[in-house]
C-alpha cells in the first residue's frame, strides 16, 4: 500500500497556490516537478549545519563526505546498482556531454552511433556533436508517427557490427511513450556495442533498474522525481574505470569520482537524495522491516497504476472533444502518464496561455523532443504537454477536460 493522493499532497506547499481565484493544477511535471517539504528541509540543513568543502580534517568536511557518500548508496538503492557506480553532475545533458568526450577518445572515424527520432535531442544530439569531431556515423531510428513508438525493424538493421553505442530513451517525454530498454540492450549487445539509456523522462514513472534493463549507463534527473536540479549517472564499475575521463591532474582518478569535475553541488546531492527517500516513505502497510529498495518499488508500482488510471482518464476525455489531437500510445501500451495533444490549429503556447486562466498549468512547444514534433508536422503549432505526477487528482483532470473543451469552442 501507498499513502493516498490526499495524504502525499499534504507534502507539497506548491499546491497551496491560487491563480485567477483557482487552486493551481500542476500538469507540468515531464518539465519539473514540484518539491515537497523534505526536500527543502535536507537542503536546508545542509547548508545551515553542514556545508563544507570535502575531504578536509574538520568536522563539517567529514560530515560533508559522510552525506554525499550516504546519497551515492540512495542512488545505487535506486538504480538497483554498487555505490561505485553512481556520480553526479549538472544535469543529464551535462552529464551525457562528458560521458561522450571519455567514450569518444577510443573511437575512430568511421565507428557508428545509433540514435532514435524518439529521443529528446540531450540523448541524441550529443553524440552528433562527438560524431563531428571524432568523424563518427550517426545512424537514426525512425518513429511511428500512428503509434509514437519505435520501429523495431529500423532499430535492428541500425545496428551493426561498426556500432560502438546504440543511445536510447527509457521513455518520451514528449508523448509518454515506453521502450523496451532490454530488448534493446541485448540486441546491442550482440553486435559489441554498448548501451546508455536516457532515463530522465523514465525514472519519474517507472523504478529503473539497470541489472534488469541490462544497460551500460544510465542517466536521470532528479527534478524529474521531485527532487532539484541535478543529474544523476549509473555506469558499470569496470566501464567506469576504463573510460578516460577528462580531469584535472589533482582530481580523483578512481571511479565513479573521476567523472565529477569539480566541486559539485553538495546540497543539490543531498536534496536528490531525500527525493528517493520520500519516494520510499510513501510506501505504508507492510513495509516494515523493507529495504529501500523494495519500499520504494511498492511506491512506484502503486503510482504507476494510478498514473495509468489518470492517463486513460485524460486519453479518453480528450478524445471525446472534436478538434482536439491526442499524440501518442493509446492507454493500453506501455506508456507514463504524460499526453500530448493539439487544438484545431491553434499555436500551443495561446492553449497553455488560455489554460493558466483556469489555474491549469501545462507546457508548449517541443519539449527538447523537436524530431518528434518535426515528424509530426507541428514545429509551427507545437504540441500541449500535461502530465500526471503523484500529487494529481482526478478532479484536476477534469478541470484539464474542462478547459479544452471550451477551447475547442
């Protein structure tokens, strides 16, 4: 069992605000979610009783070492991975940028990146960037526009014996889509090449678990899953420590620190951190004496049902409205609880403008996915994006229904 969304909303002061004399309705977590009160209260303990540089000999260096150590083992719970596995950065994009540069000293002119249409361009266009200056190929899987899924048939001819990395999402954050990471990795894996998985739109919906998706490396962001803006890294100890990182001569050589250029954000870690944890505590009956692992596996696997209760919810209201475009996976594929969607031909940005009037707040534009757009045909309109976190009630939904449908008119 997992509180209800009455009780987890008592978490979130966000949701106090008034616009227009509405409560505020938050559809915009694909873009960022809201943070509960643990969260800010780690960060702010942090910083107020703890803050110091590292590894120094005094007490609040020590306890600095100590809670950044605590939060790699939060993240290895997480991913289901070793503590030396994990390490952080700016965010993804940062993150996957760097990654590149160190993957791409081994890598000759000629070596083959595969990459998806589906992918938002922080898992796609940095490695184009690394393909021009190492005079790589890129090769790109097609999207199903009819379904927003992969093409399974592209995917498997893409991959060949010159691939060194097939580069994929865990899920769209443009259309909630959800991809078969295993099926994926193995069929990478027999060609010799490895695996990232950009898990940032992924890990706010399903629990990643890189031993079970067989990846390489895996990349989120915390702000996806109530926490701040943060990345976070999984790569396999052994890859980690081979990869030739860029690095200031003074800096840690061993993995996973070696990929930490730097100070980092030592309170932006630590706030990660209690995200997962108050993701964890979500969990009720039955959770006594429960690793953090399985707690936080109750949380995700109770959460993602209800997510996918409030997709169909929004699914189905939205095609009952005439004018109105529902991109995506239909309710009964894989998929998170994030649509997108048009208005006749009405430029997004005036839908969320027109929405806000109601206190609904939702995201326009291409959303960093711009090929999905592009294959769609919308880059001039561009798409409405709502999606559902673990604070959205159905009422809000209806609200949601409520609004387009009078924009339809």
């Amino acid at each position: 069992m997992v509180k209800t969304t009455e009780e987890i909303r008592a978490h979130f002061p966000a949701l106090e605000r008034k616009h227009n004399g509405h409560p505020v309705a938050y559809f915009d977590g694909p873009g960022g979610t809201q943070v509960p009160r643990e969260v800010a209260a780690a960060i702010s303990d942090y910083l107020f009783h703890h803050n110091a540089n590292t590894h120094w000999a005094y007490p609040t260096s020590a306890e600095t070492d100590a809670l950044l150590m605590e939060a790699r083992q939060t993240f290895a719970d997480f991913f289901n991975c070793n503590a030396d596995e994990v390490s952080f950065g700016s965010n993804m994009t940062t993150i996957t940028f760097h990654v590149g540069r160190a993957l791409g000293r081994n890598w000759n002119p000629g070596d083959e990146i595969v990459v998806t249409e589906l992918d938002h361009h922080a898992n796609s266009d940095t490695w184009r960037e690394l393909a021009k200056d190492r005079g790589l190929t890129i090769r790109t899987v097609r999207m199903l526009t009819e379904t927003g899924q992969l093409d399974w048939d592209d995917l498997e001819s893409a991959i060949n014996s010159k691939t060194k990395l097939l580069a994929i999402g865990g899920a769209s954050n443009a259309l909630g889509t959800v991809n078969d990471i295993q099926r994926a990795a193995r069929l990478a894996h027999a060609k010799g090449a490895l695996v990232y998985v950009d898990a940032v739109h992924y890990s706010h919906h399903l629990l990643p678990n890189v031993k079970e998706l067989e990846c390489d490396f895996l990349a989120c962001s915390a702000y996806k899953f109530y926490g701040p803006h943060i990345g976070v890294f999984y790569g396999r100890h052994e890859l980690l420590q081979s990869l030739d990182a860029p690095r200031l001569q003074p800096a840690a050589s061993e993995a996973p620190e070696h990929l930490e250029t730097g100070t980092q954000n030592h309170e932006g870690i630590i706030g990660a951190a209690a995200a997962v944890n108050f993701l964890a505590s979500l969990a009720k009956v039955g959770s006594e004496g429960a690793t953090r692992r399985e707690r936080l596996q109750n949380t995700y696997d109770v959460l993602h049902e209800r997510g996918l209760e409030q997709v169909k919810q929004l699914w189905d209201g939205l095609h009952a409205i005439e004018g109105v475009t529902v991109y995506g996976p239909a309710p009964d594929q894989p998929r998170t609880s994030t649509i997108s969607f048009t208005i006749k031909d009405i430029p997004s940005e005036e839908v969320t403008k027109r929405l806000v009037e109601r206190g609904l707040f939702t995201s326009h534009g291409d959303f960093y996915a711009q090929t999905v757009v592009e294959r769609l045909g919308k880059v001039e309109q561009g798409l409405v994006r709502v999606g559902c976190a673990c604070y959205t009630t159905t009422e809000e939904i209806a609200r949601l229904i409520d609004g387009v449908r009078e924009i339809a008119g």
